[in-house]
C-alpha cells in the first residue's frame, strides 16, 4: 500500500500560557488521509481540532512549539520555511474556514477572488484562461453566471460557502482541510455543503479533512472518524462502525446529548454534566476523566490507554 | 387552541402580522395565539422572517400590518409608558449572549440591570440574583466575574439568567443554541424545558433545529420567504408534515 496523502504522528503543540507557562494542547495526535478519503476530526471548542488543522497548515501562532511528524506525500512540513510553504499553502494543501464572510475579501467580485490562486500558481497559461477556469470552478460548486460576478455581501450564506470552496479548489490542492465549514449555515444548507464536499473529493481525487463539532450531521458523510478531547484522541473507527456502536463514554455520552426528532416533547435528556476543561486544567490523565462515569484513580493519574479505537483504561477491548 | 371558550385572552396573540422594509415585504399575514405556559417554535432558514417575527412579538419595532397582543392588549396601540410597564413580562435571548451581557459589565450587575424598572429594593435584588443564578446552574460568585471569563455555554446561562430576572411570563429565544457545542446545547435545552415545567414559562423560540423545537415547544409555526406554510401542533407539523418545504427541511436531517 502507498504512502498516504498526509501523515501525522505523535503531533504536539505546546502553547504559550500566562506567565510563562507552556500549555500542552495537543497530546500526541495521530491521524492519515488518503487520497479519495474523507477524515472528520469531531471535537468541542478547545478539544484541539482547529490546533490540529494550523499545526498541518503550519499556521500555528508565534510562540507554539511543535514536535512529531507531519507529512504531505511522505515531505516533512514541520521543518519548513515561510518561503516553502507559500508554494504550498493553497495549492498542495488548501483550506476552507468556518465564517465565508471573512475569509473573503468584501472589496473583490467573488470571480476575481477564484481567479487569484489560478494565477498565483500559474495554473493557466493567461488571464482568459484563468477565467474561464475560474468560471467552470464556480459552476461546479452551484454558482451562476451572476453570482461568480457578485460581491460577497449580495450572495447568501451557503452560496458564499460554495465561493470560498471554488477558491480552495482553484489551486488544484491534494488536500483540502475544512474547519467548521457548515457551522454558520442553516441545517439544509450544511448538508448540501457537505454532499458537495463528498462530489468533490471523488471527483478529484482530493483528501478531505473535515473539522467539525456536530458528530450526527458528519458522520454519515465522511469515512474515517475521530473524536478529540483536551488534545488527545478519544476514539477513532471507520464512520459505519463508530457511529452503530460508539464505544468510548465520551463518544457515547455525546452521542447520547442529542435529542431526537420523533421522540417526543417529553424524551428524556441526557446533558453531559460539567464542562470542557480549559488547557490550564488539563493534567496527564485522561481528560475526560472528571466528567466520566466510569472513572477511577488510574484514569485521573495516567494517560488513558489507546487500543487502536479507543483511550481507555475502562472499556475492555 | 382549545382555550378559545375562555375568557381569558392568551398570553400572546398575533393577529394578521406583517413588516415591509423600504419597499420589502420580510413577513405577511401571521396569526397565531399562544396560551401562557403553552410554548411556539418559529421553523425556517435564513431570511425566512423568523427574527422580524420575533423582534415584532417583542415590540421593538412596530409592524406594517396587524397586532400583537400581550395578554389581549394590543402592544402598539397602548401607550408608551404602559408598554414600559409591561416590559419586564416578555423578555428576551439571543443567539450570542454578548447580546444582552455589556463586556465591560460584572454579569451581577448586567443581569439586575432589567430589575431597575421595577420598585425593588438593592436586597430584595441581591436575592433574586442569587435566585436566578441557581436557577440556571451557576455559582453566586459567577455575578462577580466578567463576561470573557465564562465558557459559551456559561454566557448563555447568563443570558438565560438575565431575562428570568424579572419572573416574565414569556421569553423570546433567537436561535439561543446555535452558537453552542452540541453537548452544551444539550445543557442548555434541559435548563430551558426545566424552567418551563417550574416556572411555567411560555417561550417563542426561533429556530432551524427541529428537534430542539420538538423537546421545547407544543406548536410549530413554518416560515417561507416571509409567509406561513404551515402550523399546528408540534407532533402534528413535525409527525405528518403537509407541506412539501416543511417534508424538505425534515429531509435534510435524515
């Protein structure tokens, strides 16, 4: 079997903390795509999803320390340089955030924006070429004529998600990370833009590494899942499987916080207790431990044992 | 609703709603009467007039057509002071808590902020801080903090807190969970349909997520464009859906 697309193993980040302190945020991730994958990291805000993403994109912010491997095509992008990375950002490795409306420029027709990346990487031998490009790109994301050549304020929502996905792919990227790419929109739309997403990823042979904090609308539209929590993997499986029989408590305990449609006004609710931690509370035990049902002494004192599916000491394999 | 043989006029009534922005019309022609303690879930997608509907059930803003009725009393038509009196009733919750919660505040002092309209004395609003920060699962030492120094889900306990502070008898929510991680959702769907069992509060609920309206709500209102496609009873709308938009949205989450 070939190498995959991209390989993480053992990443961590440390972050810089208040007085000096260094906050260990991300605790050891190991994760792969490959070409014509689809990967969805799940987790809530400050379980290391988004941490995950710039640490590949290499956009962590000043101070960070990163150790482990990280690798496109089986080349190191840990080691580097600004200048190595413009080559690369955008069109080997390209990203789609949560909020269009910022990651677009309001002053650009969105064609222009599209447009941008075709030239910067010499991707058409000229400026009509690139249009024309630029035009096929947006119409296969679902934008017409006149939307291509709007403004991104006069484009709803979902179609200025669908532009900012055209622009992503105009650099003809490998791999595309989206984080939190429906959040902003309304549940139709999120699961359009996620078919979408999928029609892409077969089409092109692309890698798709979704981010996302909504496991019951992901997980039936990627492949592979894992699920994180204060910067380790929890649980990890391919999606059918995961998702008929999640076996992590945590997983469980998320899966279960969903009410469901038809089951009534009065179903009972199963709220997760307690909070996230924040990175300052975070020790060498499992984190989920003090939210967790079945934890003992040993899960507060010692990293949680990983089985290949999931980190555990609690769970029998 | 089966309360029409009664004399007591519903805790809120929409009768023939409409609102027209410049030359825009953003909603059109809603009825619809709310018994206090029964709650309304508002189903559409962005641009539908969910939030024009809430805002105008709010009084803050005045509608092109129709009445809204607090308690049979028609909000646009009394007097200003009147209204001023009846504020402390209806009160409301935002998608974002920063909403209703001034950064530079200490949470205490935003969530009594709504207390001074009424003749209360400074210990008698103490108390009832303490009262509604427990009511919504915070410590009595959170009134001391800053917004930035609490979690989203916090904040919209917060949020929550300040529109209790004055016992209304209806909350108006914006689509109060959809800037939460699910499992805080979670919390915070409990928190509400708790408050609605002690308290017997009525919410009007503005909302794309469905299943959340079904835990919280006893009718369902669907909007399109600014119109009504479909109401009734929430297992009847959701259950048996007439309308092909309504089938659509229910689609999309299978």
């Amino acid at each position: 079997m070939s190498a995959p697309l991209l390989e993480v193993r053992d990443l961590h980040v440390h972050l810089p903390g208040v007085g000096g302190a260094r906050l260990h945020a991300l605790r050891g991730i190991d994760l792969s795509v490959a070409r014509g994958e689809r990967l969805a990291l799940i987790g809530e805000s400050g379980s290391g999803k988004t941490l995950t993403a710039l640490a590949i994109m290499g956009l962590l912010p000043d101070g960070a320390t990163t150790t482990g491997h990280v690798a496109l095509d089986g080349r190191d992008l840990l080691t580097l340089d600004e200048d190595a990375w413009c080559g690369l950002r955008g069109r080997r490795v390209a990203m789609v955030f949560q909020e269009p409306l910022t990651a677009l420029n309001p002053l650009q027709r969105v064609l222009a924006q599209v447009m941008e990346p075709i030239r910067l990487h010499r991707l058409a031998a000229d400026r009509s070429q690139a249009r024309d490009r630029a035009m096929a790109l947006l119409a296969r994301v679902g934008l017409d004529d006149r939307q291509a050549r709007a403004y991104p304020h006069q484009l709803s929502g979902g179609q200025r998600q669908r532009a900012l996905i055209a622009m992503a792919l105009a650099g003809e990227p490998d791999l595309l990370i989206a984080d939190e790419p429906t959040t902003a929109l309304d549940a139709r739309l999120r699961v359009q833009v996620l078919d979408l997403l999928g029609e892409l990823v077969a089409e092109r042979g692309m890698g798709l590494l979704l981010i996302s904090h909504d496991l019951a609308l992901t997980a039936r539209r990627v492949d592979r899942l894992q699920i994180l929590y204060g910067g380790r993997v929890m649980e990890q499986g391919d999606a059918p499987t995961l998702l008929a029989q999640p076996r992590h408590p945590y997983t469980q305990a998320l899966w279960a916080a969903r009410p469901r449609l038809g089951a009534g006004r009065d179903q009972p609710l199963h709220p997760l207790k307690g909070n996230v931690p924040a990175l300052t509370q975070l020790g060498e035990g499992c984190p989920f431990a003090p939210r967790c049902p079945l934890a003992t002494a040993r899960c507060v004192d010692q990293p949680p044992r990983f089985d290949g599916r999931i980190a555990c000491w609690e769970v029998s394999p | 609703m089966s309360d029409a043989s009664t004399a007591t006029p519903p805790l809120l009534e929409v009768s023939g709603l409409g609102q027209r922005y410049g030359g825009r019309t953003v909603l059109r022609d809603v009825h619809f009467r709310l018994p206090a303690g029964r709650s309304l879930g508002v189903i559409g997608e962005s641009g539908a007039g969910k939030s024009t509907l809430a805002r105008l059930v709010m009084a803050l803003e005045r509608p092109s057509h129709g009445q809204v009725r607090w308690s049979g009393r028609d909000v646009n038509a009394m007097p200003a002071r009147e209204r001023r009196a009846l504020r402390p009733h209806v009160q409301m919750v935002f998608q974002d808590p920063y909403g209703s919660l001034d950064p530079r505040w200490r949470v205490g002092r935003s969530i009594v902020e709504p207390l001074s309209a009424l003749p209360m004395t400074e210990s008698q609003r103490l108390a009832r801080l303490a009262e509604v920060l427990e009511a919504v699962g915070l410590e009595a030492d959170a009134a001391t903090r800053f917004p930035h120094q609490f979690s989203g889900g916090q904040r919209q306990r917060l949020a929550i807190a300040r529109a209790l502070a004055t016992r209304p008898r209806l909350i108006v929510a914006d689509e109060p969970l959809s800037a939460l991680d699910v499992s805080v959702q979670a919390q915070i769907l409990a928190l509400l349909r708790e408050l609605q069992h002690r308290e017997g509060i009525s919410l009007v609920i503005v909302s794309h997520d469905l299943a959340a309206v079904e835990v919280l709500c006893d009718e369902a209102l669907v909007l399109r464009g600014g119109e009504v496609v479909e109401q009734g009873a929430v297992e009847r709308v959701l259950g048996e859906p007439r309308h092909p938009y309504t089938r659509d949205l229910l689609a999309a989450l299978a």
